[in-house]
C-alpha cells in the first residue's frame, strides 16, 4: 500500500508582515484596503492564524494617542470578565513570585509603579469587589471606568509579537479589527484597584453561579512597546494633580513636568543628588537620615525659592526653567555650605534631625522663603512675569523664552530683604540646635501625659533636653522666615536651653 502524499502549505511568516511606522512599527495586516492581504487572512495563509497557543484573539480598535512625534499606541478592547482575566493576567494585589514569572521584567515594574494594597487601599479593594458582585445580583448598574494598562517593549519586538489585521481603516488614527496579543502579563497604569477587584470578583462563587464570566463585560485599554520609564511616567502623569496618591512617587517618577526638570536641575552635583525620599526607599524621618528630605517637600522648598510660595507647580513651565534654575542651585549651595558637613554624618548615635532645627521640613521650607527675600531683586521681576504672562497656542519654546526675557527686563526690581551675603552670616552664625529656647518659643515643645514637657537624653553628651516640637504648619514656617529676617534675628544665635521643669 501506498503512502498519500499530504500537501504542506507554506506558510506567510510574522517577519513578512510590514512594519507601520506610524503606528511605532507594529505589524499590521489591513485587508480592508490589501486584496493580496485580504485573500491570505482569508485562506489563513498567515503562521500567526495556526498560533492560537501564543496569542489573545479580540475584536477591538488600534489607536494613535497623542502629538505627533510622540503618539502612544494603545488598543482597546471590551472583554468579558473572564477574558479580562485571562488578557490581564496580573492581579496587582497577588503578582506572581519572580521565579515562576514569564515576564521578570515586569516584576521590577511592579517595585517601581505598583502601590501596596494595606490601609485603605486594601479597603478600596473591598469595597470595590462588593460593588462589583452587586451588580452581578442585579441589585445596582455598575459604572466601572475604563482600566488603563500596558505590555512592555519587549513583548513588542520579541517572538511573539502582537499584530492587528484591520477590517476598517476609515480613520487612520483608530483603525478597527482584530488584535491578536501575546499571552504575557498586562500591567495596570491605572485600575490597580478595581483590577484585583475584578480578579476577586471573578473567583466568586456568585460570578460563576450567575454566569458573569462571560456576561459581565469591562473595558480595557492596552498600550503596547511601554519601557519602565514610559510607565513610571505614565504613573506620575495619570496620578499627579488632584490625587490622593503618594506625593512624593508621583515627584519622583514624573520626569517630564518643568518642576521635575528643575528639581533634577537643581540637586545635580549638591549633597541632595541621591539623598531625596522618594515614596518607596528609605524616608526623611527623625531616625532615618539618610535622605536629606523628601521630594514633596524639596518641590515646595524650589516653589518658595522661585516665588515665595505664590506660585503651584503647574504654575511653572517649561520655558520658565532657564531663568530660575540658577537661583534654585545657589540656594542648594548655600545649604550644603552651611549644614553640609552636619548631613554627610548620617551614622551618629544622635541623628541630626534630633538635634538640629535645619533639618526638618518647616525649617527647610522657610530658609527657602528667606533666600527668595534676598534675592527678590533678581526672582521679584521673574515671578510677576509668570503672574502676568499671557502666551498663544502658536508660540515656540524660544518664543516664549524671548517673550519672558523681554518682559523681566522692562521691570524695575524691588529691593532685597536683606543682602544675599547677609542672609549667609545670619544663618552661620544662628544656633540651630533643636533643644534651645528661641526654637522652643516658635516651635513649641511636645508634652507627657502628666503635662510636662517631654525630655530626651543625647546619647553623643549625656544631656537631657527638652523635645521640640515640628508642626510643618504655615504658621511656622513664616515665623522662622520672620524670625531669620528681622532685627531680632540674633535672638536666634544665643545658647541658652529651653528649661526642663517648667509646668505647662
């Protein structure tokens, strides 16, 4: 007997596929305007159709988001909530340990942009399943928004690689078709909260009894070729303004902000590069000083310099950097030439923080306010100019910064507070430490429980002193600036200790 002769197709490999560049070289297969392409999906000439194992198959729209130059490509899809599951994979409550993780990469995305789910996000989370499961009884309409996620670039340029095979190309900045998306992980850039909710939802025994797996439907939209830095920024952006999210991540990771750039600007090559909280390492707190302060509050501080406190961070733009940055770094020196050598111990037994009024947040806010007084003759002009300033959609960045350099020198500037190089002498000769009793009169003393005052004995000297008090309220912040600024500002620089047995 004979063998039959079985016919081997050959088939069109994902490398054959273009690359679109406007759509940052995704491969894309657009039957609706191919007729070569449209009767080789048809015959399913194409290896990646006999890949079902290695890719998500959804009906969806490819889109471009954003300028030109710098589009985001993003897809968006409408899954059920077990297709969500499946496509989303990563349930940012639980991720998967790093040695059974196919996408190790993604493990340091999620050290880098994921929240914690303790506290009240572990509540949200709560709160966020017992909606979803209402709505699954039918005992309310669920209005969930759209969760927001990414796979990596290495997902877009390794084996397998996503592809789009569009039906409809009306719109070439939304074409809409089929996505067919490797099986790795989708991190979320936003919808941490409801995503591990819907992850909760959908182990259920309600969701599985009233067939939600397959009739509760989400909308997901997914952005492709996303690097760690893309995401983290993407984080900061989405998280930033109007939030209750963790102040110092969000400065941290945003990287593209005019603020971002000037604190980065600023700190460069002073005793604060590397020494700024972030959120997530090692905080700014009376035992850990190993950061200076935290990026919040530097944020603050750099606003006070440039303004004296006037002006928010979205007050600050782009074209505005140039002109304060120099003002913001001499600031930074002057710091670090006053307290630096007090900083760069960070191993003694009384931490700096214990022991001196500079390095708390209030004090540091302040000293910033004081600088700018000293400087009001050079930041006065710059700082009505950003109040008045008023620009067009057409102006270029050199035509904004033309336009603000003309505007500040047709300025007569104010007088200084005092000189620059007196404010130096004044902080240089101020006794800073925490414990004496003109920083007890501005700062108050913390108590027992008794109604006294609450003492500590320095480890470095034996003394017993008095606890300060650190309250980063305005109110203090302007009485240490007045203080430093005043005529009285020698009151500051006696020795004098705050008593110890005094009754409230």
């Amino acid at each position: 007997m004979s063998t039959p002769f079985i016919a081997q197709q050959r088939l069109i490999s994902t490398a054959d596929i273009p690359e679109d560049q406007t759509y940052g070289g995704l491969r894309i297969v657009r039957v609706s305007s191919n007729e070569e392409a449209r009767d080789n999906f048809e015959n399913r000439c194409y290896r990646f159709q006999h890949e079902t194992e290695k890719r998500h198959v959804m009906r969806g729209m490819l889109c471009l988001k954003g300028a030109e130059g710098g589009y985001r490509i993003c897809v968006s899809l409408h899954p059920s909530l077990l297709q969500f599951t499946d496509i989303v994979k990563y349930n940012p409550s639980d991720p998967p340990r790093a040695v059974d993780y196919e996408a190790i990469g993604m493990r340091a995305a999620h050290e880098k942009t994921q929240s914690d789910f303790r506290g009240a996000k572990a509540t949200n989370r709560g709160d966020f399943r017992r909606y979803i499961l209402e709505a699954v009884r039918g005992e309310r309409v669920a209005y969930l928004p759209t969760i927001t996620g990414w796979q990596s670039v290495e997902e877009f340029e390794e084996d397998p690689q996503p592809i789009f095979v569009a039906f409809d190309e009306a719109n070439p900045a939304a074409l809409y078709g089929d996505i067919y998306l490797p099986k790795r992980p989708v991190m979320q850039a936003d919808g941490q909260t409801q995503t591990a909710a819907l992850f909760e939802a959908a182990q259920s025994g309600i969701a599985r009894k009233k067939g939600a797996l397959d009739t509760f439907f989400v909308t997901l939209e997914i952005e492709l070729k996303v690097g760690v830095d893309a995401a983290a920024q993407s984080f900061a952006d989405r998280n930033g303004r109007g939030t209750k999210k963790n102040a110092n991540l969000v400065a941290t990771y945003d990287s593209s902000s005019a603020l971002s750039k000037l604190r980065n600007g600023a700190i460069k090559g002073t005793i604060f590069n590397g020494r700024v909280a972030d959120g997530r390492s090692t905080g700014a707190t009376l035992t850990a000083v190993q950061n200076i302060v935290d990026a919040s509050t530097l944020d603050q501080m750099l606003l006070n310099v440039i303004s004296h406190g006037n002006r928010k961070r979205e007050h600050l733009k782009h074209h505005h950097v140039p002109f304060v940055l120099p003002y913001c770094r001499e600031f930074l020196q002057m710091l670090e030439e006053m307290f630096g050598d007090v900083w760069r111990d960070t191993k003694q037994p009384d931490t700096y923080r214990r022991l001196y009024v500079h390095g708390w947040a209030f004090a540091l806010k302040a000293l910033a306010l004081a600088y700018n007084q000293a400087r009001r003759h050079k930041l006065g002009p710059i700082m009505d100019v950003m109040v008045q300033e008023q620009t067009t959609d057409h102006d270029t960045i050199e035509d904004l910064e033309k336009k603000f350099a003309d505007a500040v020198a047709e300025l007569t500037p104010p007088s200084p507070k005092i000189p620059f190089e007196e404010l130096k002498r004044r902080l240089a000769e101020i006794d800073w430490r925490r414990d004496r009793k003109h920083w007890i009169q501005i700062t108050g003393f913390l108590q027992e429980k008794n109604g006294m005052k609450k003492t500590v004995k320095l480890k470095t000297t034996g003394e017993v002193v008095v606890v300060a008090a650190a309250s980063n309220t305005p109110a203090h912040i302007s009485q240490v600036e007045n203080k430093i600024l005043s005529e009285t500002w020698k009151d500051l620089t006696k020795h004098e200790p705050e008593p110890l047995t005094e009754n409230l």
